[in-house]
C-alpha cells in the first residue's frame, strides 16, 4: 500500500536541481530533471553521511557535494567513486502542481 | 594535546572517532544556492586550452633538452619540463581527481592517470586517500595527506623538496603493490571491492619504469629517465612549495577549514602550474567548485575568511617561525583574525582538540 506524501509544489524546484525533504525521521532528495519529470531518493550520499541536497545535477547525475561521487538519480546507480553503493529511489508522482513521494516504497 | 600519533590505525584515530571529529559537519559560509550553483557549473574550455598548453610546452621543452643534451644550454629547457612535470601534474592529478576540471568525464579520468604516474601515485589509491582528506581535514590519525607533521622533521620538508622522500615512498610502495598487496593502511580507506586496481595500476607504472630504465641501460644514458621519472625529482620543488603553504603551521583537529587551510595570492604562472589552488579554504569549503571558479568563490566568500596571504613569501614568512615553534610545541599554531562581516569561529566544536594559538 503506497503511502503518498505531499512533499512540495513542482514550481519549488528548478529544472536541473534539487531540493530536501524531510518526513519524519526520514530525509529525501527530490530531483527535478531537464525534461521536467521528478523523481526522488534518499537525502545522504551512501559512501557518508552528507546530504545531496548541496550538490549539483547534471542532467541525470546528481553529483555529492563532499567527494564528488555521482549517482544516477533515476535509478540512484552508482556511476563514479568513491561512491560504490547505490542509492535508494523512491516513487514520485505529480498532481494538481504538488509533487508526491510514496515514503513506504 | 601533546604527542600526536599519525598512525591511521593509532591511539589518535580512534580518538578521532569517538569524539566525533572524523566524519564531522564542518563550517560553510553561505553561498546562494542559485549562485552555487553557476560557480559548481562544469565547462570543458577552461582545462582543454590549459591542458594543451601543458603539453604543448613540455614538448617543446623536452624537445630542446634532448636537442640540447648534454651541454649546460640544456638546463633551463630540463628545470622548465621538470616543473610542468614534477608540480603541474600534482594540481593536474587533483584536480581531474575531484572530476572537476573538465566536463567530459573521460577527459578527467585520462588526465588524472597521466597525472599519477607522473607524481609516482598510484591512481587507485590516491583517489581514496584525498577523498578521506577533505572528509578529515588534518585530523590526526583520520587524514593520510598531512604535509607537515608535528613535530615538524625538516629534513624531510626539505629533501621534499626534490621529491626524495615522496618518491622513494611512492615506488617502494607501487612495487609492494605490484607484488599482489594491498597495505594494511591503504585498506582503511579503499573499499575491497576496489583493491584489485591497486594492483592493477601498480603493475602498469612498474612496467613503465621498467622499460625506462632498460632503454637508459641499452643506450648507456640517462636521457630517458630526464623525461621519465626524474622530473619527478628536479621538478618537485613547486608542488612542494605551494602544497605546504596549504595547511602548514594552522590548526589540526578543527572542523573549519578557515582555520587549518590558507589562501594565498599568487603570480600567474604559479597559478597556472598549481590550477588555481592557491585558493585553498575556497576549494575545501566547496569543492565541487573548478579549478577556474575559484577566483569568483573566493570574491563571493572572502568577506568570511581571514585576509588571504598576499604572496608565496609572505605565506612563508607566516609559516615557517610557526613550524620552527611546533619543535619545541606541538600544540602551538596559527589562528588568523577573521574580518568583522564574518562568521565567528566555532572553536567550542573542537576545542577540547586545540591546543594554544598564536595571537
Ligand atoms: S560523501 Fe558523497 S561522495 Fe563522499
């Protein structure tokens, strides 16, 4: 059962970037990719405890703002160390402006 | 604090931990995120004309050196391609590391393996080693990369200077990984599934040195090791200098880096062999911003940061009295007064680690 949480309004974050979510003891990244699609993935870096939302997109790459590594935010794959662990991802969905994240998934 | 123990497996490294100086939050003056995020905005032309021009110019210089070889008309044409070789490619092999200096991923990682094996560092390894330096800034026990260690052994800065101790260090250790190891240090920071290319790497410098050398012996000169390998001596004193102005005689311990890195204005050339990391609080605090936006940082930030050095001798002319005070005091360093539109340092975040400033 998903369980949809109204995280922000699409507008909040620029094309290209990022912005964190907290819910609860749980924090996210939400992305806002070049096309206009939204997606989402864990806040920290999984390689340490640093948060992505000071880092840079790059198309479909969001780049830690510690150590460089990138991840794919689509799939959170880990694509350049020193990141090794992939990133977990989570559903997104858009409706009426907002942008949703199923927190549960 | 007394007696440091820079052993990454030492008494000092787990203090680290416990205390939470590793890993730590660490001090970031503001940036808008809209501005961050013009300056991070990557670009290829900066470092292709840069690293073109590298090239181009130990060419020629190489070129007139072998042309030359061996009259005394040769030197300056061999003390010009060991500096491009022996310190360019350090902030090279840096700056390709962090992925920063071009935008095109594989132009990075190609100049960076050059780089490497240039500075005798092994590319696999090295990557770990300055990824753990920006997470433990001059954290004793927690930072492979600290320069001067306290006390200070200035014979060692010294003979650094000609890359005696960091390149007998390097190829004895590429040799040790080339045999199928991986030391016990180096695998504190490298994950296992990553220590295969230690080896890798380690056995392709080897080879190359190999037959460097046995090209010197079939030709009965030194000339192929003028071009490879030696610069790496003769060339080394930029990298040197520069590099020890980085941290040198400031605090260990802290978690800010305006209080353990220096910024230090620099002529051009200095600037263009050591890509713009003179700006080096600017590059720790951020640094995922390139090398060729560091001047615009360091104009957006400086109005948070202690006034900056206004030259290489007047950074030494700072650090060298505060590394001759470490002999008799270890815990001695220098805390530079910050600018009234700054944020205060945060010295009850680390003070139990501090030992006693300079005023
Ligand atoms: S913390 Fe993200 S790459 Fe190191």
């Amino acid at each position: 059962m998903p369980n949809w949480i109204n995280a922000c309004a699409a507008g909040d974050i620029d094309a290209e970037d990022l912005i964190r979510f907290d819910h609860g003891i749980q924090t996210f990244a939400i992305y806002h990719a070049p096309e206009g699609d939204f997606y989402a993935t864990a806040g920290h870096c999984t390689h340490e405890n640093v948060h992505l939302c000071d880092g840079l997109v790059m198309g479909h790459l969001i780049e830690c703002p510690k150590h460089n590594g990138q991840f794919d935010y689509r799939t959170g794959e880990a694509k350049r160390a020193p990141v090794c662990v992939n990133l977990r991802t989570f559903p997104v969905k858009v409706e009426d402006g907002r942008v949703f994240i199923d927190v549960d998934a | 604090m007394g007696k440091r123990d820079y052993n990454l497996l030492g008494p000092d490294a787990q203090r680290a931990v416990q205390t939470g100086l590793a890993a730590a939050q660490w001090y970031h003056s503001d940036v808008p995120r809209r501005e961050m995020k013009e300056l991070m905005q990557r670009s290829d032309g900066p470092a292709i004309r840069d690293t073109i021009l590298l090239f181009a110019a130990m060419a020629v210089f190489a070129g007139l050196g072998i042309a030359l070889w061996p009259s005394f008309w040769a030197i300056p044409f061999w003390l010009a391609y060991g500096v491009l070789y022996g310190s360019a490619m350090d902030s090279r092999w840096h700056e390709c590391g962090h992925g920063t200096a071009f935008k095109t991923p594989w132009m990075n990682t190609a100049v960076y393996e050059i780089a490497s094996f240039c500075m005798i560092r092994n590319s696999a390894t090295w990557r770990w080693s300055h990824a753990r330096h920006h997470t433990d800034t001059v954290i004793v026990g927690r930072d492979p990369e600290i320069a001067v260690m306290r006390p200070p052994v200035f014979i060692k800065v010294i003979a650094n200077f000609v890359g005696l101790i960091d390149a007998a260090t390097g190829l004895t250790r590429m040799v040790y990984n080339a045999l199928g190891k991986v030391h016990p240090e180096e695998a504190v920071y490298i994950p296992t599934q990553e220590q295969y290319k230690v080896v890798r790497v380690a056995r392709v410098s080897v080879a190359i040195y190999g037959v460097t050398i046995g090209l010197a012996v079939l030709t009965a000169s030194i000339l192929p090791l003028m071009v490879i390998g030696l610069p790496r001596l003769y060339g080394a004193w930029h990298h040197v200098m520069t590099g020890l102005l980085q941290h040198g005689g400031l605090a260990d311990n802290v978690t800010d880096h305006r209080l353990n890195s220096r910024t230090v204005y620099m002529n051009r050339v200095s600037r263009f062999i050591y890509w713009n990391m003179n700006y080096h609080v600017e590059h720790h605090m951020f640094p995922m911003v390139p090398y060729h936006a560091l001047p615009a940082l360091h104009a957006k930030i400086k109005h948070d940061l202690p006034a900056p050095n206004q030259s290489i001798a007047q950074g030494f002319g700072e650090m060298w009295p505060a590394l001759r005070r470490q002999l008799a005091n270890e815990d001695y360093f220098i805390q530079r007064a910050l600018p009234p539109t700054a944020q205060p340092y945060r010295n009850d975040f680390h003070a139990a680690a501090l030992g006693s400033a300079a005023k």
